[in-house]
C-alpha cells in the first residue's frame, strides 16, 4: 500500500506567529488510499474528505474528491521551507573555515530561522475542524487541530528525509524496514537521530536504538539531539565507527540493524523484552565494482536540488547505480529477512 507522508509545522502559539514562539514542533501526517490523519493527533479521515471544507464532520461545500496528485505536489513543494534549512543548503556546501565564521550567526538567529518560512507552506480545509471551541476532553494537541479552519502541511523532510513514523505506529506491527537513502551529505544528516527521537516520544519500544550508520557527528545539530545523543549513545562510538567502515571502507551497501546497541529511554516494563524493528539500511553511494566507479550522486552536478533538466543518460546512470548496489546486497538482506522472520515466529510459538 503506498503512504505518502507530510508535516505540520506548528509554531507553539494559539495564532502560530513565530514572533511569539517560545518552542516549536513538527507534526506527521500520512496520506494513504483509505485515510488520511496524523498519529501525533490520533485524527483519522477517509481519504475521499481530504481537502473538503468540513465542520464538525460535516461537507459545507459541494466540491467534490480533492485530486491527490495536485494536493501532493502542492505539499512536496521544498520552496516552502524554513528559513533555517535553507540556510543549511548553504552551510553545507561551504568549506569548514567559512562554517566557523557563520556559526556565532547562526547561533544568535537559531530560533527565529527555525520557525520562520519566507514561503508559507500549502493550505487548504481543515477536515478535522469542529468549531472554535473544540470540545474539552479532547487532548491538547487533538484540541488545537480541531479549532484550526485552515491546515498547513509541508515536505516531510523538513523534518526527516527518512520517514519511519508512519512505519512505526503499532497498530502496523512492522518487522521489517527496507531504507532507501539518497539523501544529499548523506553522512551528516541527523535523520536516525530524528526518528529515535521520535520513537521515545511515541512509546516505540521496539526501535533499535542506538542505531547510527555513520559515526560523524551532525552539522549543528539541535539541543534536543544533542541531549539524545548523550543520553542513549554514550560507549556506542565504536560500534557506529565499525559500521561507518563497512559502508566507506568494505563497499557494504546494506547495513542491518536488528538489535540495540544503546539502553532504551523508555521506562521498562515487567516481562520479556520487546521483539526489535530490523531496519535494512541502503545509502545511493558510489560503488567501486559499478561500471563507471568514478559516479559519485552527491558531487555530480546533475543530481543537485536545484537542476530539474535531466537527460535520459543521467537518469539510467543513477538508476542502474541503485539497481546495482541492490543487487549486490541481495544475499544479506535475504539473510536479514530469514532472522527476523525466525524472531517472530519463535516469539509467537
């Protein structure tokens, strides 16, 4: 079943006036054949009412099925990100010496560029809206959405290019997650980081934590990141070192994750530990055994953000670059597939 997934950014003040942020946080939202709905907010509708004028659960406007292809092209739009990220498009793209000089900038800027979209983000109707006075036994954060007419949702890579969230509610008991990274500065991209944070928000207990597949530390990292790391990582530096050399050093292209190298932040429960999340990690990087060995997508001009002319060529090299490091993995993640598909038949006998 495909599942397409977006973010609220909500700003952390009744209005979401930045100026007045004190804090702020991304919220998920999963589109997918049958519902539409956020797991942060445990607000679900048919897909069908997406995009309707609703309150109280009521059609208002005769407009007929909003057309998902134009709402996910609208939303996947990344001219609307945050003033921070795109200044992370910069920063990241600039020799060491030049970050050093931007970083006390930066610092005295964070919170304003973080909450802060030169671009707003695409609007539409808010389906899950009830009236100005939603009702008081709902949660705050249910509260919030319902007494919000208009809904604003974003790339989910604002906040992780990765998007296991959806992956990981537990009514989907997921054994298995098969990742595709093409993302750009693969290496620095705090996106593990992010989705374990997420996880110990969530009461995800079966995430593998501790799992990093590189041992380098994220470009200005958050607070909340670097407090993560501290807590959950301390005496794991070797182990993402190892793993760090068998993508770089090895040409491994798939690196399996199925147990946790760092105690849980989750408080324990009486009784048997919970079965872990085997996350197959797949990174689009060069390959040595490939037939042009000297591709590299992150530093050929073509597969830059902002090039959208791209030929027949360019698009079969990066494919079969894929398709190759795929193939050359399939034995380890059979053997992956095998483990945990023992795992969880042991664990239901």
């Amino acid at each position: 079943m495909p599942i397409y997934t977006a973010v609220r950014h909500f700003i952390g003040t009744d209005d979401n006036d930045p100026n007045k942020a004190q804090s702020h946080q991304y919220q998920w939202f999963e589109f997918n054949p049958y519902e539409v709905g956020s797991i942060d907010h445990g607000a679900w509708i048919p897909s069908w009412a997406f995009g309707r004028p609703m309150v109280n659960g009521r059609e208002q406007l005769k407009i007929g099925e909003a057309h998902f292809g134009g709402i996910i092209g609208a939303v996947s739009s990344a001219f609307c990100a945050s003033f921070d990220a795109m200044i992370m498009e910069l920063y990241t793209a600039v020799p060491s010496a030049v970050r050093s000089a931007m970083d006390p900038l930066l610092d005295w800027i964070e919170h304003g560029t973080e909450v802060s979209h030169p671009i707003p983000p695409y609007t539409l109707h808010n389906p899950f809206y009830i009236g100005e006075q939603p009702s008081a036994s709902q949660s705050g954060k249910l509260a919030e959405l319902e007494s919000k007419p208009l809904l604003s949702l974003m790339d989910a890579g604002m906040e992780n290019n990765l998007p296991f969230a959806p992956l990981l509610r537990p009514e989907r008991n997921v054994d298995v997650i098969v990742c595709l990274d093409s993302s750009a500065n693969i290496d620095i991209m705090p996106w593990f980081a992010r989705a374990e944070a997420w996880a110990g928000d969530h009461g995800v207990e079966r995430w593998p934590w501790g799992a990093r597949p590189w041992s380098a530390d994220p470009l200005r990292p958050s607070k909340a990141e670097v407090k993560l790391d501290q807590s959950t990582l301390s005496g794991t530096r070797s182990v993402r070192e190892s793993v760090n050399k068998r993508i770089r050093d090895d040409n491994i292209r798939c690196v399996v994750f199925d147990q946790p190298v760092a105690s849980s932040p989750l408080p324990k429960k009486n009784g048997s530990l919970p079965r872990p999340i085997t996350i197959l990690y797949i990174p689009l990087l060069p390959n040595a055994k490939f037939r042009d060995p000297d591709f590299d997508p992150e530093t050929a001009d073509f597969c830059g953000t902002f090039n959208d002319q791209w030929t027949t060529e360019q698009i079969n090299l990066l494919a079969d670059l894929a398709s190759f490091n795929l193939t050359q993995e399939v034995s380890r993640i059979r053997d992956a597939l095998k483990v945990a598909y023992k795992r969880k038949r042991a664990h239901r006998l």
